[in-house]
C-alpha cells in the first residue's frame, strides 16, 4: 500500500485521489486536498455512471484526527456531472460524507460520538476543535439510530431486577390551576436496573405504573415469568404493575430506598429545629444544623472524624429533638443489620415504640409507611441482598444529571442514561459501518 492509500485508508475515505497535503505543525493542522475518482462517480440518484463532467463542486470537510494531528481539514471536489438517465445535473454520490451533517466526514462523527459516550460534548468539542452544540447535535442523531438497534443481550438473566425512580429536573407548573396550587413540579425518571450486572436495562418518563410497564416491555414474556426478586422503593403504583406483570417475583423493599426514607424524615425534623433556632436566637444550634451540614447528622457513627463526633455530642445536648431524631435513624439501621426476620421483627418493634414517645411527625408518618410494607421489608432480610450496586448506579445517573446532558432534553436524558449506564454503547452495539457510511 503506497502513502496516498494509506492515509485514505486512515481518514476513512473512499474513491479519491489525494492532491496536495499541507501540514502545519505548530497548530497541529493538516490541510487535505482530495478529488473524486473520475471511473467512481455515480449519480446519486439513481447510480448510473457519469460520462461527463459538469463542474467539480468544492466541500469544505472536517475529517477524524491522525496520530498527533488533532485538526484535520479536508478541500473535497465532488463532481458535478449531466446525468443521462435523470435528465438532470446531479452530484456523484459519496456516502462517507456525512448524510445529516454535511460538514463533515461519517468517520469524523463517529470518532466523535465514541467519545461522547463517556465525556461530555463540551469536553470533546475541545478535543476536536468544534463547537459543543454540533457535537451535542451529533450526540442525539447517533444515540437515535443506536437506539433502533438496541437489543438486549440474549440470555440475559433477569431472576433479580430493580426498579428505581431518579429526580430529573423541577419545572414551573404550566397548567397551574388556581393561586395557591403548586408553582413547580418534580420531574421523574423510572429506571429499571439489574443490579446483577449493575445496569440499566429500560427506562421511562415518569414515576408511575406506564412507566414501569413501558420499562418491562423491553421484556419478553418468558423473561417476564423468570424475575424471581423485584427490588422496589415503597412506592404502590410500581408493585401493583410488578404483581401484574411478574407474577413470580417476589417484591421487596430494599435498604437502599427505606434509608432515603428514614434520611427524609430526619431532615425534616433538622428543617424544624433548624428554623425554631433561628426564630428563638439560638445561634449554636442554628449553626450546627444548617444545610450543608446534614450529611454529618446523617453519617453513621463510623464514618465520622472525632472532631465531628464531638460537634454532634454538643449538638444533641442542646437540642432534644434532634437527639431523639439520630437515635431513630440509627436504631433504624441497627434493624435492617439484623440479618434473620425473627430479630428484625423485635428490633423493630422497639423501633415503632420508641417512634411513638419521640412525637416526631415525620418519624410517626415514616413508622406507618414501614408497617404497611413490612412484608417487603422482611422480603429483603431474607433475601440477603445487598444494595451497593443499585447505590453505585444511582450516583452514576445523578452524575449525569448533572452534567445537564441535552440542555434539559427529556429523551437526551433517558438516552444517556442508558448509554452510560447500560447497552445503549458501542460496546454492546456495533457501530463499525458508522465510520463509512452513515446512511442507516
Ligand atoms: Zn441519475
């Protein structure tokens, strides 16, 4: 192979023939000039060979990088030629331009794209001297035509899933009805995860039974029937569409989702407290229970420095409420650590009595959540199953999140989630004619 094919080869072209190459080595650019091959042009319509040429149509392109070049500029002449059959001027056909972004090569975008599966456009916009919102453009096209070839891999095991809602964004309330209805609404996101192999497998717009059932329609009917373990957050509309749809599964109530709950409820208390310290004057408990620093209240002791054991000691001796409230989270985890049904079911019954006395309203309402599933919840001790993945998946998504993928786009969101956290990736998919010919 001689140097003109080689680089050809590299580029990703097709059927041309390299003029002149100018490489500028303190901007690491190189300036190409490529020609179509007279014998390889067809009409682009209806791919009859041309017999003459019309005119040489001159393209501006922008093609992958090579080795330490990182910005590579293409002069591409494309012919223009009286095609006999159409009866009309057409351009030869050259299917590795791209067919959606005409600036530049498929092979271009594909590099490109690869890249974004794991950084963000702004990050890749950088690495190849483009703006982030073609990338970001380019981004959704690929992602979109991946997602028609998305399957699941076979023989998949599905004898344990999960199913998961993520925060996305609030949005003003559009249709508000009346003054006093809420101005902004939480959007929702339903993820259905394996915590097997750590990903997601589905997911959905929303948080109730459409969405999960949109999410088990990825599903086929025999995978259906084989989910042993439905691991879900206590939450009616989910289990209602899982006794439905998997009506081997057993349902259970993770620890995952009952310590958001039982950190919930805590900080609602501090939210309390926080505020009556401030309306009485009491500058110290004010101070130790502001926002930032409810990650320390809700810490488990073993994650804690000694300086920060010994500002929580200070803080519960001044403040009843919420030394009562730290007892209840950590009586609560000592519960779920019981690793048989018979000690969980007397650890929490001491749990619902000590609840009672503390008269907190948001441990009262949480204590009345829990008994309703406690049959889930117990589900769960038996099943000896540990939450670390579907913990791990969460921080993953959150981090998507915000990296604010799509600008707000809802299907950019559920895509990237996927890509990232699942088979939506040329990992699982293969991309390899992308780099040719986008044309799907
Ligand atoms: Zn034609």
């Amino acid at each position: 192979m001689d140097f003109q094919n080689a680089i050809i080869e590299f580029l990703g072209l097709q059927d041309v023939v390299i003029e002149e190459i100018n490489f500028h080595h303190e901007s690491r650019k190189v300036r190409l000039i490529v020609r179509q091959k007279r014998e390889e042009c067809f009409c682009g319509q209806c791919g009859v060979q041309f017999d003459s040429v019309k005119e040489w149509h001159k393209k501006e392109l922008r093609a992958p990088p090579m080795g330490v070049f990182s910005d590579i500029k293409l002069i591409f002449y494309q012919l223009r030629g009286n095609c006999e059959s159409c009866n009309r001027s057409e351009v030869a056909e050259a299917r590795w331009i791209h067919p959606e972004f005409r600036s530049m090569t498929c092979g271009f975008s594909e590099v490109a794209g690869r890249l974004m599966e794991e950084i963000t456009c702004e990050a890749v916009s950088r690495i190849l001297h483009t703006d982030s919102m073609t990338m970001w453009r380019v981004d959704q096209w690929r992602m979109e035509q991946m997602e028609k070839r998305l399957v699941l891999p076979e023989n998949i095991d599905v004898r344990f899933l999960a199913a998961d809602e993520v925060h996305f964004r609030t949005v003003e309330n559009e249709n508000r009805k009346g003054l006093f209805a809420k101005r902004f609404v939480p959007e929702f996101v339903t993820n259905l995860v394996s915590p097997r192999y750590g990903k997601v497998l589905a997911n959905a717009y929303g948080r109730d039974s459409v969405s999960l059932e949109e999410c088990l329609l990825k599903l086929s009917p025999d995978q259906l029937l084989s989910v042993e373990k439905f691991a879900v957050d206590m939450h009616e509309p989910f289990m209602a569409v899982i006794r439905t749809e998997c009506p081997n599964a057993e349902i259970c109530v993770d620890r995952f989702h009952l310590v958001q709950k039982v950190n919930e409820a805590f900080d609602k208390v501090r939210r309390i407290e926080f505020k009556k310290a401030r309306d009485s004057g009491d500058k110290l408990v004010e101070d130790m229970l502001e926002p930032h620093r409810r990650f320390i209240l809700m810490a488990r002791d073993a994650d804690l420095s000694r300086k920060e054991k010994k500002l929580l000691d200070k803080l519960r001796n001044a403040n009843k409420e919420i030394h009562v409230a730290m007892l209840l989270v950590e009586y609560f985890h000592r519960a779920l650590d019981k690793a048989n049904v018979l000690s969980f079911r007397k650890a929490l019954r001491a749990w619902y009595l000590l609840v009672r006395e503390s008269k907190l309203e948001p441990f009262l309402k949480l204590a009345k959540t829990v008994r309703r599933y406690r049959r889930q919840i117990e589900a769960y001790i038996k099943s000896g199953l540990t939450t670390a993945v579907a913990e791990g998946l969460n921080n993953k998504i959150n981090t998507v999140r915000k990296m604010d993928y799509g600008y707000s786009s809802k299907q950019s969101f559920l895509r990237k989630i996927l890509q990232r956290c699942g088979f939506l990736n040329h990992q699982y998919i293969n991309t390899d004619d992308l780099f040719y010919c986008a044309t799907p």
